[in-house]
C-alpha cells in the first residue's frame, strides 16, 4: 500500500476549530469566547506595559548572547519562578527539598511531570491518573502520550453549577493508596470552580492518609483574583502539609506571554538527597525532548520577577487583568437578573473565578447561541470571560436570555 495510507485523519482542535470559524464569520456583532487569552476592553491582545519594560532591558543588553541555557533552564528564572508558586518563606525551597526545572510553559510541565511519573512513579495498581471531570481537553492527551491512563473523579455538579465535593472526596477515598490525582490549583479551567479553604483542608487529609500524590496543575495563578499570593494559597498549603506533589507553572496568562511558551516543574521531594537525584533524571529526559529550553521569554520573567520595581508593576498589571474579568463577571451577572430577568440562577456567574465560566447552559442551548447570535463558544457551555468587553456584553447577555428562555 502507499506510504502513510493508514494514517487515519484527525478531526482538527476544537478550539482552534471554533477561532477559524469565528474569523470567517463576517457578521458585526460576532463574538469569540472560546479563546483562552486575554483580550483588553477593546478586544485587543494586551502585551503587558512591564514586559515591554524588560523587553527594552534586553534589547539594550549588549552582554546578552544566543548561546544555550543550560538543559535544566536559566537558574535565576527557574530560582525566581519557585519561589513565586512556593512562597519566598517556603520550608522545602530552603531544605533544597525542590528541585525546579525550565518547560515548554505549561504544557510542557505537564508533560515532564508526566514523563518523570510514567518511569520513576510506584503506581498503585494500574498505571493511571485521576483527572478531574470535566478538566482541560489536553491533560488526558498529554498522560495518553506517556502510557498513563487517565481516569476520572467528579469535580462538577451541573445541579449546583458548582463542586461536586462529595464526589471528589469519596472517589480521594476510594481511590487505591498512592494513587495520582492532578489537581487543578486555581481558576479551574474549564468550570471555573475552585474548592473552598477548608474544603482543601479536607482534601489535604485524605490525600495524606491516603498517600496520594498531587500533580498540581497551576496555569492561572495571578489571573484568578488578581492576587499572586492568593492563588497560590492551595499549592503553599498541600506542600506545608507534606503533601507528595509536584506542580506545573505557565507564565502564558499571568505575563500574556502565550507564544514565548515560558514555565516551570517543581517536584517537591522528601530530601534534599531525593532531590537531587530527581533533578539527575530530569535533565537525562529534557535532554532527549528539547535539549535546552527558550531563552527569550525565561529572561523577561526573570527580570521581572528580581526586580523590586518591576515586579511591584506586574502586579498591577495583573490585577488590570483579573480585575476587568471580574467586573464583566459583575456586569454580565447584573444584566441577567436585574435588567432582564432572564429565568434561573445566575450567581455562578460571579461566584466562578478566572478566565472561564462555565454558563450552565445545554449544548443545544449553546448551538443555538452560535448559530443564530454569531457567538462562538464550546459547546460544553463554557465563555471565555476575556472575550467580553463594554461594547459587546449588552448583546451577549441579551442572546444568552433568548436562548435560555
Ligand atoms: N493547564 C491548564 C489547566 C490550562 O488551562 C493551560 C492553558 N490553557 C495550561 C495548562 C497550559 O498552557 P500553556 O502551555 O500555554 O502554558
């Protein structure tokens, strides 16, 4: 037979899928709220001000060349980075308990994290990862692609339109002993449903009884309620408790820094020994898969975040960020029930936190929105609430309540 003639042809990404089809769409009003990027108030990517600072520190730095970092990136990020997810107060960084290695972002992380897991890990029984349902369309992917298996717990509560918390407590309990969970640090994505404080409390205790290990996912920190600290209270919590984990960061949303693919893998180990022999085998694997990481996008997160000034900027631009998808939350909430009085409950709306939300809405009902009201969004019923501005939430509210109704 002919070369690659069973090669079976892949259906295209969904998102990207939905993003083509919004651009071909040439109806005024058309909105995306698929996109998982940040748009400004005038539907704009918004390159931060302070990463146009840093850019111009670099450009002007004659003493920087293009030679490789080394295999485990460019230590002052990756010091920097950990110390940003961990805290700068963190008992494990100053044990040496860390071992923190430069990614393809986010994405990336979880692949390493996987990799590492799929050699080095003792599975339980099977060698499979409980995922959240519903969670983001990559992870089962990303596990699939190293030969762990991915299983489910039930996160979502579509009655609530919130967390499912008995499900996910009684699954951490019947779950074998050391099986791996991923958990979603902040700003679950695509539900938009964060545990409490004192439901990660109990979470906390299951997983240590039981001995599971947290692969902790954390692409939003910052981005969630505006605030760094804040959302990475779950990750600083679970690593204080002596949780087994490691987690995965991306600076693609918090730094609007998408394409230069910048992030971390940081696998808290029990010694500063262990440690170290994690790190051995991470770079044997980094090696075999991209040799060395990116520099650009490393140095602008790095200056960033060693130096007072601007990081003291950063974080007002991020809570430029958080806090437009906020106040859409408010508006969007507001319109609904108080302009329209579009039937049921709308409060998740604004009880959701980060980029996504999920709207609650069936998939016939979210169809419907596309087709007849040019709005693009999954059909899980999930908005991007970037995609929402002043100019245009009057008519996504006012398609939503006609959909609804
Ligand atoms: N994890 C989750 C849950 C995400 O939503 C994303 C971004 N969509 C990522 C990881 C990684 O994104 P990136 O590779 O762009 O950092």
């Amino acid at each position: 037979s002919e070369l690659w003639q069973n090669v079976p042809l892949a259906p295209p990404d969904s998102i990207f899928k939905l993003t083509a089809a919004y651009k071909a769409d040439t109806f005024e009003q058309k909105i995306n709220l698929g996109v998982g990027a940040y748009r400004d108030d005038n539907d704009k990517p918004w390159v931060l001000p302070v990463v146009r600072k840093a850019e111009e520190i670099i450009l002007n730095s004659v003493a920087l060349d293009h030679e490789y970092l080394p295999i485990t990136g460019l230590p002052e990020f990756t010091v920097a980075a950990a110390k940003l997810i961990l805290g700068s107060d963190s008992t494990a960084l100053s044990q040496g308990r860390v071992t923190s290695v430069q990614t393809i972002s986010g994405t990336g992380a979880n692949h390493l994290g996987a990799l590492f897991l799929s050699r080095f890990y003792q599975f339980a029984e099977n060698k499979e990862i409980y995922l959240s349902d519903p969670t983001w369309a990559n992870h089962p992917a990303i596990f699939n692609n190293v030969g762990i298996a991915p299983v489910y717990y039930p996160y979502y509560d579509p009655k609530t339109i919130g967390l499912n918390y008995d499900g996910f407590i009684s699954s951490l309990k019947s779950a074998p002993s050391g099986s791996i969970f991923l958990i979603h640090a902040c700003a679950h994505n695509p539900t938009g449903v964060d545990p409490t404080r004192e439901q990660w409390g109990a979470i906390a205790d299951i997983m240590l009884e039981k001995e599971h290990y947290g692969f902790f996912d954390c692409a939003y920190q910052g981005f969630a309620s505006g605030d760094l600290d804040n959302d990475a209270w779950a990750v600083r919590f679970f690593v204080d408790k002596g949780v087994k984990m490691l987690v995965c960061q991306s600076f693609a949303k918090n730094a609007g820094l998408y394409g230069e693919r910048v992030g971390a893998l940081h696998i808290v180990s029990p010694t500063k020994e262990a440690a170290e022999r994690v790190k051995s085998q991470l770079s044997v694997l980094q090696r075999s898969e991209i040799s060395n990481p990116p520099t650009y996008g490393a140095r602008i997160v790095t200056l960033i975040l060693n130096n007072t000034s601007l990081f003291s900027e950063w974080k007002r631009d991020i809570s430029t960020m958080a806090g437009r998808i906020i106040d859409m939350r408010k508006e969007l909430h507001k319109i609904l029930t108080e302009e329209l009085h579009t039937p049921g409950n709308w409060d998740h709306i604004v009880n959701q936190i980060g980029m996504f939300s999920f709207t609650g809405i069936t998939p016939e009902q979210s169809k419907a929105l596309t087709e007849k009201a040019h709005i693009y969004l999954t059909v899980n019923g999930r908005i991007s609430m970037t995609g929402l501005n002043r100019n245009n939430i009057r008519y996504f509210a006012t398609s939503l309540d006609a959909a609804v109704r």
